[in-house]
C-alpha cells in the first residue's frame, strides 16, 4: 500500500507542469521512445531530475528532524530552530557572494562546513557551561541561530542587489535548478547517515528513555547525542545547499510518522524518509502549478501547511 502510494506521487510529479503528460506516454517513453521529441526533454532533463530531488530533500530534512528530536527528547526540535539551517545558509551565501556563483560544488560544501560549525558551536557552549541537559542543548542552539541568522541578514544587506535577490529566491526554497549529479550528492551523505542510524537503532532507542536509563544500558550518551547531531547537520546542509531552505518538513513529518513508528527508530527513519519525500514531491507539484507562469518558493507553501498543522494540533491536545 504504501509502495502504491509513493509510486502514484511520483508519476504525478512527472505527469503534471505547464505541459501535462499522461501515464501512457510516460510508459512508452520508458519502454520505448516518447512519440514526441519535447516529451523526452520535459521527462528526462527536466522533470525526473527535480521529482528525485524532491523526494532525496523531503526525506532527508525528515530524517534529521526526527533524529533530531530523538537527541534532544523534544518533539519540537527542528533544524530551523537548532542553527543547522541558518549555518548551512550563511556558508553558502558568503561563498555565493565571493565567487558570484550558486552552481558550483564550493556551494555545498561551504553549507556543510556552515552547519557543522553551528553544531560544533553550540556543544562549545553546552560542554564549556557544563549544561549536558537536552532543554539546555536547545536553547543554546535558538541562541546560535539568531545569532547565525543577523550575520546572515547582514551578509545579504550588504552585498550587490542582484545576487542579494538571487540569494534570497534560493533561501525560501526550490529544486528548480535540480540535476543528476546535484541529486547524487544529497543522496549519498543521506544514504550512509541512514545506513549508521539503522545500524544504531537500539542505542538511538534508549536516548528515549532518559540519560540515566540509557547509560545503564551501556549507551555513552555524549558521543551518541553529538553523532546525531553531525548527522543532523550533514544531511541538512547538502539539502539547503541545493534547494535552499524549507521550513517545517522536519518539525511535521515526524509528528505525522511517530503515530505508526512508536517511537522506534528501525520504523521511524524509514517511514520519515518515505513520507518526507511524497510530501515534498507534492509540494513542490503544488509550486509549479499554483499559479499561471510562475513558480512559488517551496519553503512558502510548507511553512503555510505547517502553520495550519500545528494549529490542529494544539487544538486537538486542548479538547483531548
């Protein structure tokens, strides 16, 4: 069911745009060669590249909320609110704004070296406070990204209008420029940060259960809670390097997921990797679509859904 599910998104990412192209023309373009030249552009150049993207993006951005809120044992943790997103950003922008250029391979890496010194940034201060607690780790990382956000602000202030306004379009979000080789690199660091997340499932499990819990069971908690945070911010910052940044995904798809995982981490990666990516692959349908000729910012639509969705929810935890 759920395999029918993820295929009927999929197909519907590559069906409808500016030009619709049916199930059947998708097929024979699979099976054979499509009966008009333009189709075997508009699927294979450029609508496959940007539903793959979509989905490695949505999933991954999933995964690292979820992981996220597994190390602080906090359900509203998120990549937004932990300075991840903010250093991944600002690292890019300044090298967007030294090399004019947002194509190159410098992006990515540059929003990596970002978010992984907000990470390193925020347990200086918890380690060197002694503040070991999971609410203390969150507040320092609110701390970070303001922080992280005003030199961002700054950065953008002053530098040239164009590439200023160019820079501001790839923040709020998009997987318009998407490619292959783009999606290859998000989905590499995404695979082998699942693959160690399985692989650590048990000792991820016993975070859950309180510190003390988990030391008694053999777990250091330190090096487990800053391994899931390194996790956290690789897989953030290749997906904000490439499709800017896009609110909520990791705040909402785990809440949504946790009512079938139990809290389990061998279900919950999974299951927020697959949900993550259908939610974005429509999103982003809903982006080129929406309005006539022109294409509406991802992180627009999903900070709207995810409003509206944690509106709902408070509302239902007050009547319950």
């Amino acid at each position: 069911m759920v395999l029918f599910g993820v295929v009927v998104i999929l197909m519907a990412g590559l069906a409808v745009g500016s030009v619709t192209i049916s199930p059947d023309e998708i097929w024979q373009c699979v099976t054979a060669e499509c009966q008009q030249p333009i189709n075997d552009i508009i699927l294979w150049d450029l609508r496959l590249p940007r539903v793959l993207m979509a989905f490695v993006a949505g999933g991954g951005l999933a995964v690292a909320g979820a992981m996220l809120q597994n190390a602080t044992n906090n359900q509203l943790a998120d990549p937004y609110l932990f300075g991840i997103v903010s250093g991944a950003g600002l690292g890019a922008v300044i090298f967007s704004v030294l090399a004019q250029s947002s194509d190159s391979i410098g992006t990515p890496i540059s929003a990596s070296i970002g978010a992984i010194a907000a990470i390193v940034l925020v347990m200086t201060v918890v380690m060197k406070n002694r503040l070991f607690r999971p609410e203390h780790i969150i507040l320092a990382g609110v701390a970070v990204s303001f922080m992280l956000a005003a030199v961002l602000h700054f950065v953008l202030f002053v530098a040239e209008p164009l590439a200023a306004n160019r820079i501001i379009f790839w923040l709020m979000g998009s997987v318009a420029t998407a490619s292959y080789e783009s999606v290859l690199i998000v989905f590499v660091p995404l695979l082998i940060c699942v693959s160690v997340l399985l692989l650590l499932r048990h000792q991820i499990d016993a975070l859950l259960l309180g510190d003390v819990q988990a030391e008694t069971l053999g777990v250091n908690v330190n090096r487990m809670r800053f391994l899931l945070l390194l996790i956290t911010a690789i897989v953030t910052a290749v997906t904000v390097a490439f499709c800017g940044g896009i609110g909520f995904i990791g705040l909402m798809v785990p809440h949504i997921v946790r009512n079938f995982a139990k809290g389990n981490t061998g279900t919950l990666v999974p299951l927020s990797l697959v949900v993550g990516g259908c939610f974005l692959v429509v999103v982003d349908l809903i982006a080129r679509t929406a309005m006539v000729g022109q294409e509406m910012p991802l992180g627009v639509i999903t900070s709207a859904l995810g409003s509206v969705f944690f509106l709902l929810v408070l509302k239902r935890s007050r009547h319950g």
